[in-house]
C-alpha cells in the first residue's frame, strides 16, 4: 500500500513549536547544542554517553552507541541534512527548513527499528531515545537568511521555489492535489469563495488576505506556473485513474459489473416518502431489498446513489471482492452518513462513515484517497459545532468498515477560536511538557484534535502547540 492513506486523520509527521513569547520554551531539558554547518540543534545532555554522531558532506547522523558499538550503522535515530531537492517519498523525510533560495533541510527517521533488538536493555533505551528525537527537531536552528520552519502547513512547500515533479506529485490524493494547486494562488493573498479553502489558509501563519481584487495566473512566477500546470495535470489524470466513486440517479436503472467477474448487473435505487417514515429500495437484477432490514435512516438522500471501489488497485486478487453500493442520509447531526453495501447473489451491509465523500457533495473533491482509505467526518463541540475529518477503510476479510481511532484527527475546516486572554500552549499532550504563550488578541486557529481533551493551535504569528480544552 501507498503512504498517506490515513492523511488529514493522524497527525504522521512531527508538530513543531515556533513563534514568540516562549516560557520554559525548550522541549529539550538540559540540553547542549550540536552545530554541523549551518544546522544546530540541541541534544539532551545524557546522550552525551548514549549516541554517536557521524558527519558527512550532506549532514550528520545520530546512532545510538550501544548498538552501534555491536555493528556500524546499527542504532539509527535520526539524520539532519541539507539538499536542493524536494524529498516526498514517505521514505521517513521530514522538511523542516527551507529558505528562498531553495536551500531544504531534513529530519530523517528510521522506517523501522534500527537497534539490536537481541538486548532488551538496548532496545527499551533506542526507543527511549526515539521517543526524543521530535523535541531535538523542535530545536533546530538554520544560520542562514529568509528560513521558513512552516512547511507542514503547505501540502509542495517549495511550490514558489523550485520545480516540482511527477514523482513528488504520485502519492498524493485528490484532495491533497485540490489543496496544492490552491496554495499557490493563496501565496499571493487569493480570497477564495469556496468555504473549505478560505479556512484551510486562513489557519495557516504564512497566509494574509489581498485587499481587493487579487492576481490571477499572470501574478504567477515562472516556476508557480509550471508547477500549477503540472499539479493540475496530475488532477485530471488522478480522476481519469480512479473512475471511482461514479453518481447514479435515483430510479435509474444501471448496468454496474458489481462483482469482479465481468457480468453486468441492473441496479436501481428509490426513496419513496420522506423522512424516517421513507422507504428505501435497492434493486439488484429483479430482487427489491428494502434498506430497513438493514439500516435506520432519517433523512434519506432521494435523488442519487453511488457505486464506489474501496479497495481499488491496493488490495491482492483475493482482496478484491467487487464494487459497492452506496446510499446517502442527511441524517440529524449536520453531516449525514453514507452506508456502503456489497452484493454477492444477496445485499449485505458493510457499515457507514459520517458526511458525504463524493466531488459532487464534498467541497469539490473526492473523499475517496485511492489508497483503501475514506473521508469519515465526526462532529464535535471543542469550539462548537465544528467537524473533526478521519478515515476509515474497508476491511475485506471481515466484509465490515473499519474506523481508524486514535491518534489526532485535522479539523474539516479549522476553526477560529475565541479567547480573551492569554493562552498556554503545550509542547505535547502534557502540562508538565514544555510551553510558549500566545498573547491576548491573536487569531488562533484550531488545527487538529484528539476527540478528547485536546486541541493542537496555531496563531497567526506562528505560535503552535497543544491546547487542553480545559483554558477555553
């Protein structure tokens, strides 16, 4: 399977602390800094002992010495390296840095353990150690000009500054793509109609708003627009690739091969009356299925039903058990569901993800990642009526929707905070971590969330961190 399958649910990458008004602001207590270059960073004190640090001409790595001492190259933690050349393979690359003059700089991490897992001493202290390396990256300083350390708020970060390929595109989703084309006429200020987008980049730091009318394709530098050109190339490509999820209007009758055996099925689906008094009618090949046997709906969607392909091209031969049948309903909450069905000779239910993950009901865009994954929407109160954006998947072997728990969830569409005071802001998801300030009037943006006590921030100067629901 591709990466990025969960991507907008969990929270893969590291959140970085930035900004001013820093108090006790170092993640890394007691620590002594390492310069390699132009890249410092500062490392805890009792890995003085515990690592061994080897430099070459792109960077230094971090190993851990127990384990290196038994094998060269055994014990890796991390590397920090400078390059030309926008890495986006899922490979364990995080860009960290950049400057104007298209200068990268990388936090790179181990895909897998690294250690001498013969020890078990070694191992508990490789992933100790491990469990350090997002607070040694937190500290990383570039003594160069014009550095940016906001590149996780940008789907291509150096869409402005250096070309982009085909291969740094291929793992990204359709919504990813949607968002990346947008971002570089939000670089120059675009006001955008389209909800979705407007509070996408209104939440991120390096985004102002342009007074008045804004520049179209002709404010576009050189490399923005030959990156836009191939960015929406890539769209249209990624839909010609996944003709899946495909719209069919209530009562119609449709010829959709449902099961992975070329034989052409008639289907047509009916809602007749409203509400939860509606019946819903799925007929497959003469065979009507009343949906009440199945599901409770409460506000049915009358005019449409979808065909869709969870498993796609990711799943083996023996994965691959056929398209499904998808019904929608408005439901009571302010997303609706939408209930996916397979049919094998007879209907069964497979499960439900919350709101609508389809181009024509989504903002524009499929919710439908082509890796296995979709869009699940959950509504929660931290601020109010807001929607926390997951995904789920289909879970072949036991015929049934699977929900990823856990984790951080993205904001649908972030949200403005209110607060009339001050707030602290956590490094982690701990009030003894360490902390920074952001001050009484800043518009603070909520990004991602827990479903819990939690919420991860940001404030228009750059300010990040964890939030306890608790200050609100």
């Amino acid at each position: 399977m591709k990466r990025r399958w969960v991507q907008g649910m969990l929270l893969a990458g590291m959140l970085i602390l930035t900004g001013c008004g820093a108090k006790n602001s170092s993640p890394v207590e007691n620590g002594k800094d390492y310069t390699w270059n132009d890249i410092t960073v500062m490392l805890p004190e009792d890995w003085a002992d515990r690592c061994t640090i080897k430099e070459d001409e792109n960077g230094f790595t971090i190993y851990q010495t127990a384990s290196y001492e038994k094998m060269e190259g055994l014990g890796y933690l991390c590397s920090f390296e400078k390059s030309d050349a926008w890495m986006n393979y899922g490979a364990g690359e995080n860009l960290i840095a950049y400057t104007e003059d298209g200068t990268l700089y990388y936090l790179m991490q181990p895909t897998d353990v690294a250690c001498d897992t013969e020890d078990q001493t070694i191992v508990e202290e490789y992933g100790s150690m491990m469990e350090e390396v997002t607070a040694i990256a937190s500290s990383v300083k570039i003594g160069a000009d014009d550095v940016h350390y906001d590149a996780d708020q940008y789907v291509v970060p150096v869409g402005a500054i250096l070309p982009v390929t085909e291969e740094n595109l291929s793992d990204l989703s359709e919504q990813e793509l949607y968002l990346a084309a947008n971002e570089i006429y939000a670089r120059h200020g675009k006001n955008f109609d389209d909800t979705y987008l407007q509070a996408h980049f209104d939440a991120c730091s390096w985004y102002t708003p342009a007074g008045g009318a804004t520049a179209g394709d002709a404010g576009l530098s050189e490399i923005e627009q030959a990156n836009l050109k191939l960015i929406k190339a890539m769209q249209t490509a990624y839909e010609a690739e996944h003709i899946y999820p495909k719209s069919y209007s209530a009562g119609e009758t449709a010829e959709i091969a449902l099961l992975d055996n070329g034989v052409l099925n008639e289907v047509s689906y009916t809602v007749t009356g409203k509400g939860e008094q509606a019946v819903c009618t799925l007929t497959i090949d003469g065979t009507a299925y009343d949906l009440a046997e199945y599901i409770q709906m409460h506000a049915p969607v009358a005019d449409a039903f979808y065909v869709t392909d969870l498993v796609e091209n990711i799943g083996t031969p023996e994965e691959d058990d056929g398209l499904e049948i998808a019904v929608l309903d408005e439901g009571t909450d302010g997303i609706g569901a939408t209930h996916f069905f397979k049919y094998d000779g007879d209907l069964y239910y497979l499960g439900e993800v919350g709101g609508f993950p389809f181009r024509d009901r989504n903002a524009g865009f499929s919710g439908f990642n082509g890796q296995g994954g979709v869009m699940d929407l959950i509504r929660y109160d931290k601020p109010a009526d807001c929607i926390l954006q997951g995904y789920a998947w289909y879970n072949s072997s036991e015929k049934k929707i699977e929900h990823a728990d856990g984790g951080l969830y993205s904001y649908y569409e972030p949200c403005k905070l209110e607060h009339k005071g001050a707030l602290t802001v956590y490094f982690s998801m701990d009030e003894t971590s360490a902390e920074k300030t952001i001050a009484a009037g800043e518009d603070i943006y909520c990004i991602r969330s827990d479903g819990d006590g939690w919420m991860y921030v940001r404030a228009k100067d750059g300010t990040e961190g964890f939030l306890p629901v608790t200050q609100m």
